[in-house]
C-alpha cells in the first residue's frame, strides 16, 4: 500500500527550479529555512506569514529525522465521523515528539467539500505554566489537488484545557477568514491532529515501522532492536490501524441509548435486536460434494 509524503518546502521549491531547467543550490534543508526566514522578517517584521510557519515547523522536522504515522485505510473513515467532546489536558503528547507528519494511503484520503487531505505536519506545544495547560496545534496540510503549487493551507488553534474541543472550535472557527470548504477542511485536519495524538500510546493500534527486511521477524517476535535498526537507517515512524479489520461476526442482543423525539433530543434506553455484521464479508458455506470427475454436487 502506497502512502503519500509530506512535501515540504524545500522539497517543491527544489523541484520547481528542476523543472525550469536551471541547476538547484546546492544547500541542505536548514540552511534553506535560514534564507527563508532572513528574507521573511525583513519584508514583513515578527508578523506572523505561511512562510514563517512553514519554515519553523518543516525545519524543526528535519531536524527530528522526519518521524511520520501512516494512517491506514480501515481507521481513517471511521476516525473522520467522530466528535471530540474531550477538554485539552486529556490528550497526551508523545514524549519527545514535537513536530511529526501524518499521512494517509493513496486512494483512501480523508476530505471535505470536494477536497481530499494527504498529509498533514502536526507541531505540537503544552503550555506548562502554572496558570494553563492549553495545547497549541500548529499544522499545515497538503491537498490531493496541490502540485508544486500547494495552497499554503496552515492554521494555529490553542485548544484550553477546561472546554471540550468540539464547543471550543466552534467559537474559533466563527473567527476564520474562510470559506465553509475550507473551514470543513481545517476541521477535519484539526481532529485528525488530536486523534493522532489520542490514539499514539495504543500499541494495539498504533505500531512502529521498521524496514521492509525486518517487518516478518517485527511481526513475530516484537523485538526493539527492529526499531533501532530502523531508526539508524532515518526511518522514524508508526503504522495507526494497519492491523484493524471489519471481520464479519454476529452481534448479540443489546441495550443502548438512541436520541428520539422532535430534534432528537430526548435520550431513551433501548433494546437493540441481534444481527450479523458485515454479512456481505461470509465466504458461502458448501452444501454438496464433488464429484470423482470433479463436478459439485448441491444438495
């Protein structure tokens, strides 16, 4: 399965100068951010610019070795429909993680009014002061429509750590100079950064990758010295859901809440009845025989 990178800065400027035909500097990628962030401040000061975030956020990334989640296909349609009513100091920030790059597989990305998301770089700050524990999200993302023309689509929200997200985002979101396209896109990026952020201390979902060589002997045995080999190699990075499957099973009678009433506002406890669930997935059950001249047989 094929997952799409994040293309950063440096990457598409690089590019860009190729395909014109002209030779690209030869500079790394700090050095690059350097000139960039030289060049930013004296045209437009300590104004906070794309080219400012972009080039804080990528740099620190390189220098991070570029640590990434793939995002699988069987998780992230279901992580794109869920709320998030949770306050900021419920959600861990992986130790030593700052700024990391969350992509999702070819075919299969997330979207919303008629765009799909295929990477997003997630820099991630707790303010620890005494006073507050907000969590502040930093996090560009990269459209399936970009080429070497990204939108620059970036934004900065300071999740509190006494309001849910879902009731917090809304009051912010009234304040964006966007469209409703791209408010529904800055939504859906913004808590697929905190689902990440939830789901990362889950070893049963979130797995670290290795090389190609070592992922059968990883698989087998869990063995870190896998991991380290990896790390050595400039792979930092983790699989989120690769093991998640729809499985078809039989689901046994239940109780549960389901709003009802005009608006569907008054809960009510119900009973839900038995079912089988992703029947579509059976393999058909035999009921015959075949034949010594191997013809099958119905009965």
């Amino acid at each position: 399965m094929k997952f799409h990178n994040y293309p950063t800065t440096f990457e598409i400027t690089r590019e860009r100068v190729i395909r014109s035909g002209k030779r690209p500097l030869n500079i790394g990628p700090c050095q690059f951010y350097d000139n960039v962030l030289d060049c930013d401040f004296q045209k437009h000061g300590h104004k906070i610019t794309p080219e400012k975030v972009f080039s804080y956020i990528e740099s620190d990334w390189y220098l991070n070795c570029r640590p990434y989640y793939k995002v699988y296909p069987s998780i992230t349609d279901k992580l794109s429909k869920m709320r998030l009513d949770i306050p900021a100091s419920s959600i861990p920030i992986p130790v030593g993680l700052r700024s990391v790059a969350v992509r999702f597989a070819e075919g299969h990305e997330p979207g919303s009014g008629g765009e799909k998301i295929t990477s997003i770089l997630l820099n991630i700050v707790r303010d620890n002061s005494p006073e507050s524990t907000a969590l502040k999200l930093a996090y560009p993302y990269r459209l399936l429509s970009d080429d070497l023309n990204p939108c620059n689509a970036f934004n900065v929200f300071v999740l509190e750590s006494t309001e849910s997200f879902e009731d917090q985002y809304s009051k912010f979101s009234t304040h964006l100079e966007f469209d409703d396209k791209r408010k529904g896109l800055d939504l859906l990026v913004c808590k697929f950064c905190l689902m990440i952020l939830l789901l990362a201390s889950d070893p049963s979902i979130v797995q670290p990758d290795v090389l190609a060589a070592d992922r059968e002997a990883f698989d087998r045995t869990g063995d870190q010295k896998y991991v380290d080999r990896a790390k050595k190699k400039g792979i930092v990075g983790w699989h989120v859901g690769e093991k998640q499957e729809s499985c078809p099973h039989f689901r046994s009678e239940h109780w549960g809440i389901r709003h009802t009433g005009k608006g569907r506002t008054i809960p009510k406890l119900v009973k839900i009845s038995a079912c089988t669930v992703h029947r579509d997935k059976l393999t058909r059950v035999p009921t015959g025989y075949i034949t010594p001249d191997g013809k099958e047989i119905e009965e």
